[in-house]
C-alpha cells in the first residue's frame, strides 16, 4: 500500500469521525430541547393561587357523592406526625398521575367524564365542581407551565385539593381518589403522591388520617 492510499483512508476515517461526532452533538441537543420540567408541589401552588376561584370556598360544605372504604391498619405514629405536617405546611393534597404517553388534554379529560360538573378556568387548569359548581378539586397540567389550552396534552397531570378552603376535606379527598384511581383504569396510567413514588394503600391511609388530624387542629385554634 503506497503513500496516497494510506492518506486517503486516513482522511476518510477522519470525515467519518467527523460526521458520527456530528449527529452525536445534534442527537443530544434535541433530547435536551425537548426535555419538560415536571411541576413541584410548590410549583402547583402559585398556579392555583392566580385563580381567584381558588380562594373563593372557606366556608363552603360539600355535598357529592363519597366514596368510602374502610381504613383499619394501624398508622405508625411518627410516620403519621410527618405526613400531617406536609399537609399543614402548604394545605395542598396532591395526587398525581402518570403515562408514557400524552394521553391527557382538556378535551379527553371532558369527553371522559361528561356526567361531571368540570370548568376549565381561565388560567388553564380544571375544576371539578359538585352540583352546586363549588370546588372540590383541581386538576392540573403536571408539566411546566402548568396549564391545559386548546388542542395541547401531557403525560402527567396533577389533581390537587386544598384541605383549608373546604369544611369536609376528607369527603373531598375520597371522592378525588376515586376520580384518580378511575382515571388511572381509563388511561392506564400510574398513580403517584406528590413525590411521584407510588401511591400505595399505606400511603393512601397517611393522607387520609393526616387530613383529618389537620382538621381536628384547625378547629382546636379557632375553638
């Protein structure tokens, strides 16, 4: 083999090198353009503190169907305490839901459930209303900006109650179980706490006891 055939293999690994290193960089520029930021707890909050209907239920009683199931396993009192005080630190119960797949929109979430009482606020989010259109819970978009429009969808959305604004917090809380673990049957997706770790009984029973401890603490301080 003389001189040119060597150098014209070495220039032509270099221009493969060269190519290989270039879908390289493009391939890993677009995994991170389409990267989406997924909502923290306190993420959720400031959106729903810019709807006024938010805060619009402090005194107002719930009346929706419930339901209920038995919850005898006994809760381990430190677990307990803890859970209590995730609650009351930001008043916000959070469910979340979770596929692999943009499975979620307005419109699919609407046409599912058509026989409930569902507004799509003003700022993108949903409210699931009882029958005299008071709040029971919300339903976000659990992807940055946080916010459900017209013809956009997501594989993670977050339903969120705010135990403060609500006299029957616990009522609210089994009724938006229920909706998560329907959803959950519907679309086939994973129903996680507001960590995203997955949402067992254990943990059902935590929020469940934690609400009503908060409850009970709520009405001792204004007593």
């Amino acid at each position: 083999m003389n001189l040119p055939e060597i150098l014209t293999i070495l220039l032509g690994l270099l221009l493969a090198l060269i190519i290989f290193d270039g879908f390289r960089r493009a391939l890993r520029s677009r995994n991170e353009g389409i990267k989406v930021e997924l909502m923290s707890p306190e993420s959720i909050e400031e959106v729903l503190q810019d709807s006024e209907e938010y805060f619009d239920h402090q005194e107002n009683e719930l009346e929706t169907e419930i339901f209920d199931e038995p919850h005898d396993e006994e809760i381990h009192s430190e677990e307990r305490k803890e859970t209590i005080s995730e609650v009351e630190q930001h008043n916000l119960v959070i469910i979340n839901l979770s596929s692999q797949n943009d499975v979620f929109s307005k419109e699919s979430i609407v046409e599912n459930y058509e026989s409930l009482n569902i507004r799509h606020e003003e700022q993108g989010h949903l409210s699931i209303l009882d029958d005299d259109n008071k709040l029971i819970f919300s339903l976000l978009n659990a992807k940055k900006p946080g916010y459900f429009i017209d013809g956009n969808s997501s594989s993670d959305v977050a339903l969120v109650l705010n135990t403060e604004k609500i006299n029957n917090s616990i009522e609210a809380f089994d009724y938006m179980y229920s909706f998560a673990t329907n959803i959950s049957d519907l679309f086939g997706c994973n129903v996680l706490d507001e960590n995203r770790n997955f949402l067992t009984k254990q943990m059902h029973d935590h929020l469940r006891t934690s609400i009503i401890e908060s409850k009970r603490k709520q009405l001792a301080r204004s007593a």
